[in-house]
C-alpha cells in the first residue's frame, strides 16, 4: 500500500522534531509551522518541555501559534500545571504569543510567585499580555508581591511587567517604597523611575534607588 505524501511529510516532520541536530529541528519546527496540522499540537507541546536550545523554543511557540488556538489553548493550559519548569514556563511564554484571553483565569499567584525565576518571568509577562481590561490594578497587587526577588535580569522583567500595566500600578508601587524590606523598597523606586523616565535605564535607576534608601529617604516623594 502506497502511503500518501502528507501522511509521510508529517511522519518526516514529526521525526525531525527529535533529531540530535539542533539546526534539523529548528528546520522540522519551521516546516511544520508553514504547512499547520492538529497533528503536530500534541508533538510540538512535548517538545517544548525539554527542547534546550532557545532558538528552537521560540521556533516551537512560533509553530504552536500557527494553529487553531481552540485547539492549542487546551493543552497549553494543562501544561501550565506541569511538575516540568521548562513546560510551564514555555507554555506560558506560547499563552502569551497567542494572545487569547480566555487563558487569564489561568495566570494564578502560585505561577506568578513560582519558585522557578524562569516560570515566574513568564508568568508575568504571559499576565499583562492576558489581563482583561479593568483589572491592571489587581494584577499590579500581585505583581508586587514579587519585589526585590531575585537577580538584576529577574527584577528588571518585574518592573518592565509593572510598568506595561501603565498608570494602574503607580498606587501599589508607591506604597511598596515604604515596604519594610530594604531590597523591596529598592526595586519599587527603581520601578517608579523607570516608568516616569524611560530612558534612565535600569542600572541607573537600580543604583539610585539604592542610594536613597540608604539615605533613607524611601518615603520621600523623588524631586
């Protein structure tokens, strides 16, 4: 029996998906993005998970974004529940490409405050992409929660998360420069300055910030 053509393209497809190259996958990855299949969701997915090469990740999402979010979003938000950082963290980054907010009631506090740096940077960049409109200021309380964690790259998606939620996030960032904790209040004025001077960067926010809690002036309205 002759097999047809598709049904060997996509076995070609699906194979190349794990093959040792990473150029060969990234190649598969791009091949079945251009010709999309319900086939290749549950591959793709799987793939994700523990694919190491970020290229080939952003090829992954980009191919998962190519098919019918109906059929995407379902497992994507049961992979946000996965005991796999990597799965997590993907699918999240791949909710926030596709852009449907009927995924929202899935970016809970538990991803938002995962114990993963990746996972959680995800989960606030997959948050002020999903957040309906109305609830920035929600979302901003609980981003919040979040202040001072971490190293410099995890502090600055924070504050770029922040700051996409506009003028929404001012009340709770303002009252976070009073917070006890010195690394809180820190970020929460090198947040403020950043949104209210783009241009500053975060390095010299960062520092300033630091500077003027330890003057301790945290509370003082910057002049």
């Amino acid at each position: 029996m002759t097999v047809p053509k598709e049904d060997t393209n996509t076995m070609r497809a699906l194979q190349g998906l794990e093959n040792d190259s990473s150029s060969v996958r990234l190649q598969a990855a791009l091949a079945v993005g251009t010709a999309p299949e319900p086939a290749f969701i549950g591959k793709l997915i799987e793939r994700c998970a523990i694919e190491p090469e970020f290229s080939v990740r952003e090829m992954l999402t980009w191919a998962l974004t190519r098919h019918a979010a109906s059929m995407t979003l379902p497992v994507l938000l049961d992979e946000v529940r996965s005991e796999r950082a990597q799965a997590r963290s993907q699918a999240l980054h791949t909710l926030s490409k596709i852009g449907d907010r009927q995924a929202w009631p899935a970016i809970t506090p538990a991803l938002v405050s995962d114990a993963d740096d990746e996972v959680a940077r995800s989960a606030w960049r997959a948050a002020v992409v999903l957040v309906p409109e109305g609830a920035e200021h929600e979302l901003a309380v609980v981003l919040a929660t979040q202040l001072g964690r971490g190293e410099r790259a995890t502090q600055l998606s924070l504050s770029r998360a922040l700051i996409a939620l506009g003028e929404a996030m001012l009340p709770t960032v303002g009252a976070a420069k009073t917070d006890p904790d010195p690394r809180v209040r820190t970020h929460a004025i090198a947040t403020e300055r950043l949104w209210r001077d783009p241009d500053a960067g975060f390095e010299f926010a960062i520092e300033e910030a630091k500077r003027i809690v330890a003057l301790g002036r945290a509370g003082q309205k910057e002049r």
